[in-house]
C-alpha cells in the first residue's frame, strides 16, 4: 500500500476530542449510500413498469398491422402468403375493427370490435392463452354468435359465460318502417379473458372474422393483417420490406409508431428522474467537501511535517482525494448492495399493490440491468470524486512553514 492510501485510511478516524469528523464522515457515506440506492431502485422499477407494459401491449397486438390505404384488403389470404416469406415474420392473421356498444340488461358502454381467425390469430397475440373463463368457440351455437369480452367489461355488464349481451354498430343503418335505426344484433358470451390492463380488459371484445364480415357487411374484405416478428426491435426494417414486395396502396404500421407517445414519455420519465435523485448524491458530496475541509484544518501540522520530510503537493493532494473516494467507493458499494436486495425482495414477492384502474398494471414490476448499476456508480464516484478537488488542492497548497510556526 502506498503511504498516501494508508494515510487516507488513517485520516478518516478522527481522534477522540474531533469525533465530530468522523460523525460527518458516516452521514457522508450514509448519503451516498441512500443516493445510489433510491436511484437504481427507482430505475429498476421505471424499466419494469416498461417492460411489463410493452409485454402486454405486444401480447394483445400483433409487432406489425398491414392496411390498404383508402379501403379493405379485399385479398387476405394472398398478402398473408406474401407476408410470411419476408424473413423475420413468424406469423400472420386477418383482422375486422370496428368502434362499437356492447349492452345487457345491467348498463351499456363503447368498445372496441375486433373480428378475428380463431386459427392463426394465437400466432400474432397471447389472446388463446389469456382466457380465464369459457374458450374461443365464437362461430354460431344455437343461434346466436359467440363473443369474447374481458373482466372489467363483463363486470360493469354484469354478464358471464353463457349470457346475451346486444352488439350495436353505428356503421351503416338499417331501413325500417319505423325508420332508420342502427344496426344490432345479439351475441352469446363464449368467454372471458384477462390481460392484466385495463383499458384492454374493460374496452375489447372478439367475435369471429366471419361472423365480423356478415355483420359490417364487408363482402369478403378485412380491415387489415397482424404480422408477429421474431425480433421486436426489427419491426422497422421488416415493415419497409413487407411494403415493397407489397407496394401500393399497402402500407405497414409497427407497435413502436402506434405507441410512440407513451414509450418516449416514459423515457423521459427514468431521465428526469435519474436526474432529480442524483441530487442526493450532489448533498452527499457537499458533505464530503465538509468533511474534508475540517480534516485539513485538523491536520495542518501533519501536512506541514510531511511536506518537511519530502512529500510533494501532488502527494498531499492524493491523501485528500484518496480519503473522499474512500467514502464515495464504500457508500456506492453499499447502495448498490442494498438496491439489489431490496429489488430482489420486491420482484419475488411483489408486497405493494396497485389500483389497475389507475395504472396499467396489478403490481410493482422489477427489472434490474446492470448497466444501471454501472451508469449510477459511475456517476456517484465521478461526483465524490469532484468534490474531492477543492479540498486537497487547499491542503496541498498549504506551506510547510505556517504548519509549524507555532510548534
């Protein structure tokens, strides 16, 4: 060890008659260490909630949607063919969309209409494997057509499996004696899913794509295609290639354009907050520049006699910085322990719940990554680090001679 480490090490146990020192020496670290630890759980929660809900966003709609500008597909079958042998495309279903109202006897409400292939549409969504009650049997039995509602809506509906519920589309009237009124027809409740987000569980609905056509009307046509990709972050490159083997009127829509808005709001998010919680480390470094001034003031004379024996400025000053990054490295490394286990804590045993009406999703979601870890100790050692600066450059100033003047 070099003798400017081991005085370092010595100089941060102050004597008896100035343990004020060391007591502002361990609120340094204690800074530093709830400084970094509020940061990387902060972050780690931030890119949990993310992943979680570009998880379930992704799982309810397809990584690319494929429309005809101006108009239906009228040839479904021949652009999925198409589709599929673009590389990166796993999968391909039809869909029909459309804006609805679902009633029953207990309340009525506006939601989304999606018909749907029973066949290929678990290739673009995790829609057959979210099914908490009944199944996605929606062709014709016994006269009515089934649909697929979720738990919020089947809730407010007051329905279940089995049960009469009236769709109403505002697309299209139907000519009567009485006259005009809209289009409606009643459908049986084949199942209830589960996503785990509210706006999906409270404002989706699936009925069959052939019951979709007869209903809207459509004469064979679909409004559009749900392509599922092997890599999500390749959807902008697969989408160009799918419109130019396609070309126009085709043209493609992927999930980062169609949720843009609220995946860069929480980007700007995690760095608004990174920024303000770094500020508890800027008061931990202001404690350390504290701490620091009153042990050069302390150790005029060993400065004094030091430089008398030889030491140089440059010496003296890497005694003081070297003392500062001692704390700046044990708080980080102590917050980073402690986030660790505290995120761990919180990712197994998910202890704080969560209203889904008010956010997206049940639970406090967990994601730890070490770059976070290395981003925020980074930047908790280059702030101890500048701190450090002022200090030792007064110490290593000092002249030998005001040190012993008075010995």
């Amino acid at each position: 060890m070099k003798y400017e480490t081991f005085i370092s090490f010595r100089y941060l146990k102050s004597k008896r008659r100035h343990s004020f020192i060391s007591v502002i020496t361990l609120i340094s670290i204690a800074g530093v260490t709830l400084g970094v630890m509020a940061l990387i759980i902060v972050l780690s929660v931030m890119r949990g909630f993310e992943n979680d809900l570009k998880g379930k966003i992704l799982g309810m709609n397809a990584d690319i949607v494929v429309l005809k500008n101006g108009g239906l597909i009228l040839n479904p079958g021949r652009i999925i063919e198409q589709v599929k042998k673009v590389p990166g495309v796993v999968g391909a279903s039809p869909f029909i969309y459309s804006q609805v109202m679902i009633s029953s006897g207990f309340g009525a409400t506006g939601v989304a209409l999606r018909g749907i292939d029973k066949k290929t549409v678990g290739q673009v969504t995790v829609l057959p494997k979210i099914i908490k009650q009944g199944g996605l049997n929606l062709k014709p039995h016994g006269g009515l057509p089934g649909i697929l509602i979720g738990t919020e809506l089947s809730k407010s509906l007051g329905v279940h499996t089995g049960d009469v519920v009236r769709v109403i589309s505002p697309q299209g009237m139907v000519i009567t004696p009485a006259g005009n009124i809209p289009r409606f027809r009643r459908f049986r409740v084949a199942g209830i899913f589960e996503s785990g987000m509210y706006d999906y569980d409270s404002g989706f609905t699936f009925i069959d794509i052939d019951v979709a056509k007869r209903f809207f009307r459509l004469r064979g046509g679909v409004t559009g295609i749900e392509v599922k990709v092997k890599d999500i972050y390749a959807v902008k490159r697969i989408g160009r290639e799918i419109c130019r083997r396609l070309q126009f009127p085709y043209y493609t829509r992927d999930w980062m354009t169609m949720n843009r808005n609220l995946f860069s709001a929480l980007k700007l998010e995690r760095i608004t907050m990174f920024i303000i919680l770094t500020l508890i480390v800027w008061v931990a470094a202001f404690n350390i520049v504290s701490s620091l001034i009153m042990v050069v003031m302390e150790k005029n004379r060993d400065i004094a006699i030091l430089k008398a024996m030889g030491a140089t400025s440059r010496s003296v000053m890497k005694i003081f910085m070297r003392e500062g990054m001692i704390v700046g490295i044990f708080g980080t490394m102590l917050g980073s322990v402690l986030a660790f286990i505290a995120c761990a804590l919180l990712k197994k045993y998910r202890f704080i719940k969560l209203p889904t009406d008010v956010y997206y999703i049940s639970t406090l979601p967990v994601q730890m990554a070490w770059s976070d870890f290395i981003i925020i100790a980074g930047s908790a050692l280059a702030i101890c680090f500048l701190a450090t600066i002022y200090p030792a450059h007064q110490a290593a100033k000092l002249p030998p001679v005001e040190g012993l003047r008075y010995e």
